[in-house]
C-alpha cells in the first residue's frame, strides 16, 4: 500500500506536553507533542481499559492514562512496568513545521 | 595549465559558503578554474558569525576579514563588489547581473545565504527597524546606539540576544520581547533557558516572554513597540532577529528546484548537473542549516567535487550551538528533546548557577545541554557525532571528561576523601570541617540539627545528601537516616522544605524551582508538576500564569471524566439551592445533548453524565445563560457547602445556615487549595448537614456559630474537632476564609484539611485562627487577593473560546465514499 501523508495542520495546534485525537471513521487516534516537539501518535484507547489517551499527562516520551494511570509508552504504546498491555501505534512526521499522518495505515483495519 | 583551456566558474553570492569553498578549491586544484565572484555586499569576504563582537565593540572590521583583496588578487579571482546577480541563463549557460553585465559560466555555484524574515506588522518598514546579518546593518545599530536612547530586539534566539547583549553595552536601554515562553527554545531546554535568562537580565536587558508584537508605531521613524496584550515600548531602533530564510529566489527562477532552499544532492548538485549551490541557501535531504559547521563539511565535498576528484558525499550534520555573549557560558548540542529520567543525567549546582544534561539514547549520547560550565561540551559532542556507547562511563559521564579513568567512589568515600576545608554547602559557604567539628562538639544527630546550627543545607537543599554523608561518617552505625520523606524521586527536599523555598527564594518559575533546588530530573515528572505548579499558584498570584499541561484532564476541561471517557457536568446550586429556572435549564440541556443520566449527588447538587467532550463548551453555554457556573466537582478547590433549611423554616433553626452558606460557597469558590475542600452549615446541633465530618464545618447554636475542622467522610472517617465560637455572621466568614487560606499557604499538595490540620497541630492552626487578630486578617487580605486572579467562572471562558484546543479535534476524517452511498 503506498503512504498518503495526510495534513494535519501546524505543529502549534497541538500544546505542548499535549494532545489531541484525530477522529477517523474507523477509529480515534489520539497525535501527543512533547515538550521537545516530537510527535507520536497512539490509538486513542488505553490497552488496559479503553481509556481516552488523549487525556493523559504526557511527561517525556509517555503519557499517563487519565482513568487509572498506567503509563502508556509514546514510541511503542507498550504500558510501562508492571501493567501489561500495548496500544496501537501509527506512523506520523513533522515536516516544515506541519504534521502528517499516514492514512494509508490508519484508515486500514 | 593554458589560461583558456580553464574551466569557467562562477559564485554568487561572497559569503561564508563562497569564501570556504574556494579555500578548498584552490587548495586542492589551484589552476583548474577561471573564477569570478559575484558578491552583492560592497566589501571582501569576513566572517559574519564575528559581527557580533564587532557590535559589541570587542573587534573591528578589519580584524573579521577573512579574504582581503591581495587574497583574490593572488589567486586572479575576479571579485565583483556590490554586484547583484539578478537572473540565470541556464540555456547561454550566462548570469546576468543588476548592473546589466553578462557573464558565462562552465559551472556556477549559488551561495547566496538568507535573508532574514520581517514579521509582517503594520510599521515594518518605518525607518529605524533593521535586521542583524551583515556588516550595513551593524553600522545602523552602532549609529543608533551612538544617538542612545531605547532599542527593543524582536526575536530571543541566537542573533536576538546577541544583538542586544551588544546594544546594551552601546549603551541602550534595551528589551527583548521573544514570543515563546522560554528564551532560545530550539536549543535550550527550560532549565537552561531559565539560567540565561537570568544572566541576560542581570545586563540590565529586560526580557519579555510569551509576548506578541503587533505593531510597530512611528511617524516616518520608529517610536514604539506595540505588543497583543496592548503594552507598548518605547524604541529608537527595533531590530528584527525572529529568523531567517534560505534565498533561494534566482534559483527558483531559473527553474531549478526549491523547496525550502535549494534542493541539492549529496555532491550539492541541484536539478542542473552544472549548478550547485552551498550554503544556507540549499536544502539537503530535507533540512536547512543556519550555522557555519554544515557549511564547512559541504564546501569540502563542493571543493573536491569541483577539483574533480570523486569522494564520498555530504551526509548532513549534528549540530552544536555557543551563545558569543562575553560572560555566558552555555553549549547544546543533539537531540534533547524531553528524555525519560532513566535516559537523562542531570547535573545542577545552584549555587554557581551551573546546569548539565546529557541525553542518551541505547547508551549513546544524543544530546548535550550545558549552561556556567561548557568545558566539556567538545567531548560530549564528539562522542555524539562519533555514536561511543558509553555505558562504561554512565557513572562519571557528567562530570566531565577530567574524570574519566578514576575509581568510582561510594558517596560516604567521597566525602570522607575531602579535605576539611573543602565547600559542602556553597550557598552558604560552609565547608566540611566547621560541618565535622559541629556534630562532634554539639553532639548533632540530625540533620535538622546540622541546619540549625551551621546552616549547611539550609538554603537551597542542594547539598543534603552531602551532610547526610558526613553524618553517617562521623557518627558511624549510629546514625540513622531521618524518616524524610523527600518530595518525588527528582529531589531530596520534602514538600514543605519546596513551599517554603518557593517563598523565601522568591522561585517564580518551573524552571526556577527545578534549578535553585537542584531538581535531578531535567523537567520534573507527572507527582511533583501539579504540585509545584499549585505552590507556584498560591505563592504568586496573579503573576505565575497556571501550567495546565501539569494537571490532570478533569481540571484541564473543567469536567469530570468518566469510564467511556465521556464527562460528567455539575452545575453550582449555591448551598445546595435551586431554581425552576435553573431546573427547566438543567432539562432543557440534557434533552438537547441527550444526555443520558441525571443524579442528584451527594453534595446537594445535580450531576449530568455521559456528556461528549466536544459537545461541553455548548452546554456550558447554556447553563451559563441560564445563570449557572461551573460547580468545580473536578478541582482541587471548593467543591460544596452543603447546608440545612434553618432559620428560614425550621423549628429548631438557631441561625440562618442555608443563607450562610450561600454567601460562604460564593465567597470561597474559586481559587485553587492544595486538595479538594467541603463545607457544610448545619442550623442546630442535630447536624443534618453533616457538618462535623467535613473539611470545615459550622454548626449554628443560639450564641453565633461553632467553627470546626478537619472532619473526614471518605477513604478515612474523621469527626471534626473545634477551632473556636464566634457570635456574628461576619466574623464566621472571616474566620473560614482564613482557615482556607492557611490550609492553602502551609498543605502539602494532595493533603485534605484534616492530614494538615494532624501534621501541623490543632493548637497551632487555633492559635493562627482564633488568637492572632492580625495575623488572621493578613491571612483573609491574602485570601481575597488569590480570589481576584481567578474569580472568573472557568465554563464561560471555555464557553467563548478558551483553550478550545482541549475540546475540538485536531481534524475529523470522515468517510467520504461511504456518505456518499449513504445519500
Ligand atoms: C458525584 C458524587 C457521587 C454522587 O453521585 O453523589 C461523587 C463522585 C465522585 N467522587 Fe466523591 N462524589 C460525591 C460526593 C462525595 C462525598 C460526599 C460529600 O461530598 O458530601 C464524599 C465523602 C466526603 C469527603 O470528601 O470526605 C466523597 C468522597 C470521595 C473521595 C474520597 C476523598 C478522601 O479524601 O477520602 C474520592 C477520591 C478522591 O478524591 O481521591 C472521591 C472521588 C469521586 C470521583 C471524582 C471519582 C473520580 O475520580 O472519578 C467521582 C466523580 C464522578 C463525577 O463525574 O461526578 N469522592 N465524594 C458526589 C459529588 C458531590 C458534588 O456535588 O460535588
Ligand atoms: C550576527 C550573526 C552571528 C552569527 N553567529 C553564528 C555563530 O556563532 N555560529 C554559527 O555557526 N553561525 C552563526 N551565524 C550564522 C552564519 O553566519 C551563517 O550560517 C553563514 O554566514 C552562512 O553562510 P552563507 O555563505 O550560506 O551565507 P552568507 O554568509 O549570508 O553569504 C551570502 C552572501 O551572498 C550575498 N548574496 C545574496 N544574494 C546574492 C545575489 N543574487 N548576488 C550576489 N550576492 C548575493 C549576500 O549579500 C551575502 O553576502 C551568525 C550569523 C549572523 C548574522
Ligand atoms: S463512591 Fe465515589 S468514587 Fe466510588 S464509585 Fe461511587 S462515585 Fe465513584
Ligand atoms: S483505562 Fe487506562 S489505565 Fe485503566
């Protein structure tokens, strides 16, 4: 399947140590920036149980879950410690100050 | 070699790319090329990176020059001052210039640099604004600051600050108004932001952070500075230093290809196999440099492409960074990007303003930050560029290369391998022998009892574990450490040791706390941000501006979220009172939202539930019309005050509780407490407010009103105890809000009233509260002023507009085929 970098719209919509999910039809994915302007994006579901992403503290490359705080890892969406669990990750770039998510992926099963 | 059979090239633009690369030309092929220069500047090839200590007054012209006009000479390059290339030829293989002069080329090299970006504010272009990239522009600032008077520097990276660094010494009354909140924010962490920003204002320079310019005011010639939030400078010259763009403009013209710059191979050949370009100007696999250390690596592959030999292209380059500001010491270098505490070291020594971190990623070094000590900056650089794994030396990697090979020392070694008048304690100058000779001649235990009698670690704490070391040394198995409890694992200060640095140090800044008290972390981490951002909040309010991204979701927006990451919204029903209005409103928003369940809470007021995130601010709006404010049933602040009927219909009723309560939940509601707080008013000592088990409770008797606090109804059950009586009203209200305040000044973050009112003492809160008449009014007086800087209803802000980033999707993708079908 070929990439198809969708536009987000510019690094500043998102806050830093923030988030914010982008609404597909087949699911919710939420894009993190980190204080260092990298971005990351998960899918906006907590491995342990559903809990908006999006809506964690994001400290580092990690975000805790807003419901019962697992840590959840930016780069690979694997839980931290003890918790085990993984949320789906999705390809995304910063480029000239712009994001992009491949929607080849996101949009696919 | 015949002169003819040369090949022919051209160069536009003499800057530092041109000067570099012809270097490396002649060096390695000195007669293969007929060379001609186009340069638009008026003057030889100089080193632009030095302008800054020429406008400083630290070197001359003469003394930055890097090619003089016997250089050219001797090389018989035909160098065209002044002279402006205006269009390429690519058909004629010919440039054209301003001046209408033709010139063919063999090959042509483009190293026209950038131009500097105008923000683009109306008064942009009144006389008196420059920007900071050659020599012209120099001499505009030293003619201005000749005259003196005010300057304001637009733009707080490199260039902005050194240009005001050097208009300060000139003698200018000079301001920086950078629009990010930390200065140099592409190469400085906010630790190390913090310190420069510090050292900067110590120049005298102010600095304005987070500001916005919107205009530049004048008759002709600047006079001011317009900032968004309305201020405005005063400014005899404004230079503009926001940021530069690759000028690519000749080359787009001449149908080559650019992007941001101009786009080049590895061997800096652009779509036209001969032409190059080099420089600031170009574009390579994605990216544009603005400082020398690229260009020099590709004007080497430029040179040896051009002398024809075939070596390994340019690969793109890691950057490091050095403010020229004589005084400040500060290197970054990599990737520093937040890390996890696991892949950080930080090293921080308060006392001589000093801040090391070092990144690494799978045991190597990504990225370096150093501000007071850079000595080691070219190390770690180099063993960045060079991927060391340098897990061998993790250890010591901080302290610096002169560490390197030695022994790694147990912390209680180390100090007991000190000299006696080796500095423990630098922000008080205590070393360790006046330390060694007070705990054995005073019999000190305790590192309370180092504190209070030598003062070592007293002050910014930094040194704590130090004294515990030389404790445990002296004292030998005798010593047990104290039950600290410090703060988070980024520090060994407890709580209440932070609160009352906070104050005493006057830290108004994340950054300033994490570097005056030697945080380890280079950030904090999610246990103790929300904690300094609320002391922060309480210590000075009304300046520090709240962190929201330090708190968690349900004080960020304002609403409770539930398990299906829906929210709930609880409207204020003051003292538990309502309306048929506000009822019909309550109705009137769940059927338009349906929203699907409707609970009357146990804090006498009414829940909605299962309200979508996006749809909040709407809702809110509504509520808002009707009346109603945010209930706070999300905040670390005043939830309820829950109260019985009273006098007002009650037969046993001694006071007006529900009109007391009232008045308390509109006058304490609001600003933010170190954990939630509920109160309660009952009208006679049957209670039915239930007020003896909440954080402070009134029970009404015929003579006034008894005051009791630290009542516990959840996690942990508690009946209150009683502070005192007062006979009035009044004095009820006066004597709460100072409970609230003192609560809020003296709590450590998450602690409810009764966890304080234990770890303090019920006596010493009494005596606060009920004794000391003037201490309380202070305490009230101080209350109020908290309450100024948030008394605004949190639903209506969001409601018209605020952080609407928080409620709205960054982009809604919906399914175009499918809707389609569907219609
Ligand atoms: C809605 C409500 C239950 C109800 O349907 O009645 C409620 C709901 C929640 N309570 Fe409560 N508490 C509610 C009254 C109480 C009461 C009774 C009272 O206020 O009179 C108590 C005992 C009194 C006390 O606070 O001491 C109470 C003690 C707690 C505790 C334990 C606090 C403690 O320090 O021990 C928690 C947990 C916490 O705060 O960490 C808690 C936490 C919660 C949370 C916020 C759980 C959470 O984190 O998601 C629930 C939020 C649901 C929501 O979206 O509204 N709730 N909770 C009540 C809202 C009152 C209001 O109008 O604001
Ligand atoms: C004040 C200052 C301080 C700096 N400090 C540092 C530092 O500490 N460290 C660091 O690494 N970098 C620093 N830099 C950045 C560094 O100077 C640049 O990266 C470097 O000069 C870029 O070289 P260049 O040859 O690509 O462009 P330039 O040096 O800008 O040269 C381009 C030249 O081309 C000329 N030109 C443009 N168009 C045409 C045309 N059509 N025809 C003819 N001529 C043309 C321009 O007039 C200019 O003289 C600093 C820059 C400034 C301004
Ligand atoms: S008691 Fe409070 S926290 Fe527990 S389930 Fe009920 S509302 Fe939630
Ligand atoms: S749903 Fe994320 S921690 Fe429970």
């Amino acid at each position: 399947m070929s990439d198809f970098w969708f536009d987000l719209g510019p690094l500043a919509a998102l806050p830093v140590r923030g988030a914010r999910i982008v609404r597909t039809p087949r699911r919710d994915i939420a894009v993190f920036r980190t204080a260092g302007d990298e971005v990351f994006a998960l899918e906006n579901r907590c491995p342990h149980k559903g809990g908006p992403l999006a809506d964690g503290i994001v400290h580092g490359r990690k975000v805790a879950c807003p419901l019962h705080n697992w840590i959840i890892n930016l780069e690979d969406g694997e839980a931290a410690g003890a918790d085990k669990g993984c949320a789906r990750t999705f390809p995304v770039k910063l480029e000239n100050g712009r994001i992009y998510l491949d929607m080849g992926v996101a949009a696919a099963p | 070699m015949q002169q003819a059979s040369r090949r022919k090239l051209v160069v536009l633009g003499n800057g530092m790319a041109a000067g570099r690369v012809l270097e490396e030309l002649f060096a390695r092929a000195p007669d293969r090329h007929r060379v001609t220069v186009f340069g638009a500047e008026p003057r030889v090839n100089y080193d632009r990176i030095m302008l800054s200590p020429v406008l400083a007054g630290e070197k001359r012209f003469e003394d930055i020059v890097v090619h003089d006009d016997a250089w050219y000479a001797r090389h018989q390059v035909d160098l065209r001052k002044g002279e402006t290339a205006v269009a390429i030829d690519r058909q004629a293989r010919t440039v054209r210039t301003a001046s209408g002069a033709v010139e063919p080329y063999d090959e042509l090299v483009i190293a026209t640099g950038s131009r500097p970006i105008l923000i683009p504010v109306p008064g942009a272009d009144l006389a008196g604004v420059v920007t900071f990239r050659d020599l012209d522009d120099v001499e505009a600032m030293l003619a201005a600051a000749g005259r003196g008077g005010n300057a304001v520097v637009i733009g707080g990276g490199l260039l902005g600050l050194e240009a005001a660094a050097g208009l300060a010494l000139k003698g200018m009354k000079t301001i920086v108004v950078h629009l990010m909140p930390t200065l140099m924010e592409r190469q400085l962490d906010p630790s190390a932001a913090y310190l420069l920003q510090k050292a900067i204002e110590k120049r005298g320079i102010e600095v304005l952070t987070g500001a916005n310019t919107s205009a530049l005011l004048g008759d002709g010639r600047v006079e001011a500075v317009r900032l968004e939030d309305g201020r405005t400078l005063p400014a005899d010259l404004v230079v503009m230093a926001v940021g530069i763009r690759p000028h690519g403009a000749i080359a787009a013209a001449a149908g080559l290809e650019v992007k941001r710059g101009i786009v080049v191979d590895d061997h800096m050949r652009t779509t036209d196999p001969d032409i190059y370009a080099v420089g600031e100007c170009v574009e390579h696999r994605g990216a544009c440099y603005g400082l020398v250390a690229p260009l020099y690596e590709m004007a080497r592959v430029l040179a040896a492409r051009l002398a024809g030999e075939e070596g390994p292209g340019y690969a793109g380059s890691a950057l490091s960074t050095k403010l020229k500001v004589t005084g400040v010491d500060l290197f970054s270098a990599g990737d520093f990007s937040e890390s996890d505490e696991k892949d950080e070291i930080v090293l921080r020594d308060p006392a001589r303003g000093v801040y090391k971190r070092v990144v690494l990623r799978d045991n190597r070094i990504v990225g370096a930050v150093l501000y007071g000590d850079t000595a080691d900056g070219s190390w770690y650089f180099d063993l960045l560029k060079k991927g060391a794994d340098v897990s061998e030396l993790r250890d010591t990697l901080i302290f610096g290369q002169a560490y390197q090979g030695g022994g790694v020392l147990d912390p209680r070694a180390a100090v007991a391998a000190l000299s006696d008048d080796a500095e423990i304690c630098g922000c008080n100058g205590i070393c360790k022998g006046v330390i060694t000779r007070a705990i054995t001649a005073k019999g000190l235990a305790s590192l309370e009892d180092v504190r209070a009698q030598t003062k070592a670690s007293a002050s910014c704490g930094q040194c704590t574990s130090k004294v515990e070391a030389l404790l445990a040394f002296s004292l030998g198995d005798s010593y047990a450490a104290a039950a600290r409890k410090p703060m988070c694992k980024c520090v060994d200060l407890t709580h209440e040791e932070v609160r009352g640095l906070i104050v005493s140090r006057a830290l108004k800044s994340q950054p300033a706390v994490w570097q005056e008290l030697g945080w380890k972390t280079s950030c904090g981490c999610p246990s103790c941000r929300p904690a300094i951002n609320y002391y922060l909040l309480c210590a000075w309010p009304g300046e520090y501006r709240d962190d929201a991204q330090s708190r968690f979701v349900n004080e960020r927006v304002h609403a409770n979220i539930q398990k299906d990451g829906t929210f709930s919204v609880v409207p204020r029903m003051w003292g538990g009172l309502t309306t048929a209005n506000e009822l019909r409103a309550i109705a009137d928003v769940a059927d338009k939202f349906k929203i699907p369940t409707i609970k009357v809470t146990g804090g006498q007021r009414i829940d909605l539930l299962g309200v979508r995130k996006e749809d909040l601010p709407a809702v809110w709006a509504d509520l808002n019309a009707a009346g109603m404010v945010s209930g706070q049933a999300y905040a670390k602040g005043l939830r309820t005050v829950k109260t019985c009927v009273g006098t007002e219909w009650c037969r046993f009723g001694t006071q007006d509780s529900t009109g007391l309560g009232v008045k308390l939940e509109r006058f304490l509601c609001g600003s933010w407490t170190p954990a939630k707080v509920k109160l309660a008013v009952s009208g006679c000592p049957r209670n039915c407010a239930e007020a003896t088990v909440k954080d402070i409770g009134i029970v009404c008797v015929e003579s006034g009103y008894d005051i009791h606090i630290a009542g516990a109804a959840g996690l942990h059950v508690r009946a209150t105890d009683l502070l005192g009586h007062v006979t009035t009203e009044e004095e009820a209200i006066e004597h709460v809000a100072a409970v609230m305040q003192l609560y809020r000044e003296q709590a450590v973050y998450l602690d409810r009233v009764w966890k304080w009112v234990e770890k303090t003492g019920l006596e010493k809160v009494r005596a606060a509260i009920m004794d000391d008449h003037d201490g309380r009014k202070a305490l009230v007086a101080r209350f109020k002023k908290s309450q100024r800087a948030v008394h605004r209803d949190p639903w209506a802000e969001r409601a018209a507009g605020r952080e609407l980033h928080e409620f709205m999707p960054l982009a809604v993708l919906a399914p175009a085929r499918r809707r389609m079908a569907a219609e």
